[in-house]
C-alpha cells in the first residue's frame, strides 16, 4: 500500500509542475539570473527591418518579397535570442574572437568620431620637407652574379681566389648580355636567393645581400663582368647592367601624394591620443613575470638537490 501512495504522489500534475518550474528557475539561475520581462523583450524596429531589407537588396541585386523579408526578420530574432542567451550563460567571456571582434568594433567607434584640422600649405611643406626620402626616386641597380661561397672552398682565401679565375673566365666570354651567353649560370656555386634582379633598390640588396654589397656595387663599371664584391654570404662576380641615380622629389610633383600621407600620419596621431586617455580611466597591474622561467625549463639558479 505505501508503495501504491507513494506512486500517485509521484504521478500528481501540481507536483510534476512545480518540479518543472524549480528546474526551470534554476537553469535561468545558472544562465545569468531570474528570468527578467525586459531582457526576454525583443522589439524588431522598423529602421532594423529596412536594414536588413537593404542588405539583402546589397547582397542580391533586388528587393526581398514579403515573403523573404518574413524569414530574414526571423532569422534575426532567432540570431539575437542566442545571442543574449549565450551572454546569459557567460559564452562571451574569455573568448578570443569576441574579444578582438569587440576591441575592433570599438577602435572604428573611435576613428568615426576622430576629427583632424586641415593641413595647412605650411604644414604641408614642412611635412614634405621631413619626409622627402619617402618621395624621390630611389638608387637601383639591375644586375646578375655568380657566387661563391668560403663554406664550400674551406677559406675565404680560397673562395676569393676562385671569384677570380670565374671572373677571368667571363671576362674571356665576352661581357654582352646576349642570351647566349649563358656561361655565368653554370659557374659558382649554388645560392639560395636569385641570380638576377631588375631595377632593385640599395636598401632592397641591403637586405638581402648586406651592406657592404650595395657599398661594392657603388664603384662597378656598367655594362661588364666585375668583382669580387664581398657580401655575407661570401663572394660574387656582378655585372651591372644599369645603374640609375637617385633623384630627389620635387614638391608639387607629389603634392596629393604628400597630402594624404600628412592626412593619414595626423589621424593616426589623433587615434593613438584618444586610445591613451582611455587608457588613463585604468589602473593597470601587471603580475610579475617570474613564471617565464618555469616554462624555459626552470630557475637556472635553482637548487637541484632540492626536493
């Protein structure tokens, strides 16, 4: 009998209710709190409806039916419940796409509202007059070259040596840059980087070659095989065939030019003011480092006798 009691206890509809609704208020609880009227309110504006009208039409090439406009009502009353459902839940901490989606989305909120006086014609010389390196026509040198390199010669006098007799040998070739004169290709020895490059700047070979090759090509003769011309990678025989000078810019060639770029430099100048006083509303502490040590393996200065 007790268990037949108990049984029609368990099966009682006011108890099954309110069973579902203890769980149903804990769930909330857990997902951010007690069910509130106004965060469970959705008011789809009209502004929003022709938003979303016009983003199709964008996307599409025509307007939506009343049909379309329906589903993509929906579709964003179905996107923004899941939205406030996952901030319910706490789904948008931590997250590193939310997060950078977020600094991103306020960084533009920031660039909108930044305004940057005119620049004056003053201004506008003095800029120029700063940056006129960014403006002219740089040195460029078009060039092929055989390497060869100490690692594979066991010295750098040896390597030096060998640079000499390649170069000997093309010179005996002849210095015309036909496209039968292939001989150059076959010498030296293998380089990871090309063996020709067109109309490249000092600062380009600089870094692909090093200083001190840029500085050896300043004195080659144009038009035949040279060398050696030392760079970090060992020695080369060049043969220059074009050698342009730089030119400086004249200002009112590259006005607009200019123009933008003072623009441009103003705004960013303007964007980092306004991030630094955002900044300054924040007290901010950084924990000490030590842990790096811990990921590198440990304190060197560690004692290991210690447990």
């Amino acid at each position: 009998m007790p268990d037949s009691r108990l049984r029609r206890f368990l099966r009682d509809p006011l108890l099954i209710f309110l069973v579902i609704g203890v769980t149903v208020f804990a769930l909330d609880r857990m997902a951010g709190g007690v069910f509130d009227p106004e965060s469970r309110s959705i008011l789809v504006t009209r502004e929003q409806v022709i938003r979303l009208a016009d983003l199709w039409s964008a996307q599409i090439g025509r307007l939506p039916t009343a049909a379309e406009l329906d589903s993509l009502v929906e579709d964003h009353v179905r996107e923004e419940i899941l939205v406030r459902e996952a901030a319910r839940m706490g789904l948008d901490q931590d997250d590193t796409i939310v997060r950078r989606r977020l600094a991103q989305k306020m960084s533009f909120l920031i660039e909108d509202t930044i305004v940057v006086d005119e620049v004056s014609d003053a201004d506008l010389a003095s800029y120029f007059e700063e940056n006129a390196d960014r403006y002219g026509d740089a040195q460029r040198f078009t060039l092929r070259h055989v390497y060869v390199s100490p690692d594979r010669r066991g010295s750098d006098e040896e390597a030096a040596r060998v640079a000499e007799e390649i170069l000997e040998q093309l010179r005996a070739e002849g210095n015309t840059a036909a496209p039968e004169n292939t001989l150059w290709r076959r010498l030296g020895d293998p380089f990871m980087l090309r063996r020709e490059y067109g109309r490249r700047t000092a600062v380009d070979l600089a870094e692909l070659f090093g200083g001190a090759f840029v500085d050896g090509l300043a004195s080659l003769p144009v038009g035949e095989w040279a060398g050696p011309v030392e760079s970090a990678y060992g020695y080369h025989i060049v043969r220059l065939s074009a050698r342009t000078e730089a030119k400086p810019a004249v200002f009112e060639e590259v006005r607009r030019r200019v123009l933008e770029d003072a623009r441009r430099d103003a705004r960013d100048a303007a964007n980092r003011e306004a991030h630094e006083r955002l900044r300054e509303r924040y007290r901010v502490e950084i924990e000490a480092l030590d842990f790096i040590s811990e990921l590198e393996g440990g304190d060197s200065d560690t004692d290991g006798d210690q447990p």
